[in-house]
C-alpha cells in the first residue's frame, strides 16, 4: 500500500516537473514568435534569459532534500542535527590559530 503511494507521489512529481519545463522552455518561445512590440521583446529576452533560473529553482528549489542540504550548508538548521563527527571536527580558523601559536613557540622571541 505503501509502495501505492510512494509512486503516485513520485509520477505526480515528475508529471509537474515535465509540464514546468515545457512551460518554461517552450512557452518562452511563443513570445518570441509575436516580436511585433517592444513589449514582447524585451518580455522574450528576461524570459529566455532566466530559463537557466527556473530550471533550478524546480528541479533543486522544490527537492526536499536539496532544500534540506541547503538549509545544513547555510547553518540554518538546528545544532541538535548536527552528527557528531562534525561537532567534534576543528574549524579552520581554529587550526590556524594553533598553527600560529606553535610559530610563536617555536622560533620567535621578543627583542
């Protein structure tokens, strides 16, 4: 039953995804067919150009789990999912200040 569901989801998703790109790809060139004002024009080049930016932002944006690395990378998620492996492991402002710590031990002294 379960298994149902998941794939239902899954062809709603990629039926939305596919039907997004058509719009995305091909609805932009219906404008570019009636050039016959400015208006049209310039409405054509922006949204031709942004084709890039649409793509991304269905295929990556709506993606639970991209979101999901997103929200990691930008530190936007609580401590608490965090492994502990990466709690543990030293920053890398952290390493340097122990690398110029040992410089000054080592071999500079005060004159």
């Amino acid at each position: 039953m379960k298994s149902d569901v998941s794939q239902s989801k899954d062809t709603r998703l990629i039926i939305f995804k596919i039907l997004a790109q058509f719009v995305i790809l091909g609805c932009t060139w219906v404008l570019g067919f009636f050039q016959s004002t400015m208006v049209f024009k310039y409405l054509f080049i922006v949204l031709n150009s942004q084709q890039g930016t649409f793509l991304y932002i269905v295929h990556c944006l709506f993606n639970k789990e991209v979101r999901d690395e997103y929200r990691k990378w930008l530190g936007c998620s609580s401590s608490s999912s965090t492994p502990d492996s990466m709690k543990e492991a030293p920053s890398v402002s952290e390493d340097l200040d122990k690398a110029g710590e040992e410089k000054q031990k080592k071999g500079t002294r005060p004159g």
